[in-house]
C-alpha cells in the first residue's frame, strides 16, 4: 500500500483562490496572471513606494534606487519611472501628457507632494536656471 501523500494549500495572494503548493509554501500565487497583476497593481505599487520613502520635517526622500544626479526610480509595469511622478500621481492625479513634474524645493530624491509641481519643459527649464 502506498502511502498517502499530504496535499498543501494556500490562499493566492492576489486574487484569494486556494491553490496546492509546495510543502516550504514559498508560492504565493495561484498563476503566473496573478503574480503579474500583482507585482503590476496599483496596491502594490503604494506599497513598494512608501516602503523606501523617509520623511522629515521639510523634504520626503527618496531611499529606494536612485539616477546618478540623485533622482528616485521605482519599477512598475516593467519600467523605471521616476519615484517623483509616481508620487504626483498618487497624490494629485495623472499627469497630463507633455507636462513634466517639478521640485520647489530643487531637492531630487525628494517625493513630497506639496514640493511638487507640474509644468511645460519651458517651465522646467526655467526653474532649473533660477
């Protein structure tokens, strides 16, 4: 007589089906459609953008992946974008097209929402010269 294999389930993290894994449990997700959905949603975007946001008094910065001329990046859908957006977007809403998302406080790292604002590239390049 063979004996009787022990079935593991858990609960897909992304949309709550139960599913069988491994014994270590170590899969979370049901599917691979999930596990993008996932890694791609807007939840688990908040979650990794405030996860590397140290706030202080005056600027919100940035601890996560950084450019070499200091400013945040955050992957989301596949792609670098840059952590200041991102931020504008949860905050504020989207960004129209051709306006870009700028720094009052010139600070790059920094996320804070009533640091930034949004202009033309003209706009960009003006405050940047002042």
């Amino acid at each position: 007589m063979r004996p009787q294999s022990t079935q593991y389930t858990a609960t897909c993290q992304f949309c709550g089906m139960n599913f069988r894994t491994t014994p270590s449990g170590a899969i979370r997700y049901c599917s691979r459609t999930c596990y993008f959905s996932d890694k791609n949603s807007l939840s688990t975007l908040k979650k990794r953008f405030w996860a590397n946001v140290q706030k202080s008094e005056t600027c919100w910065l940035w601890t996560g992946v950084r450019l070499p001329k200091g400013y945040g990046i955050i992957s989301h859908k596949d792609r670098g974008t840059y952590a200041h957006r991102v931020s504008y977007t949860l905050h504020h809403g989207i960004i129209p097209d051709g306006m870009e998302v700028m720094h009052k406080c010139d600070n790059p790292p920094c996320v804070r929402p009533s640091h930034l604002t949004i202009g033309t590239r003209a706009d960009n390049a003006r405050d940047a010269a002042d």
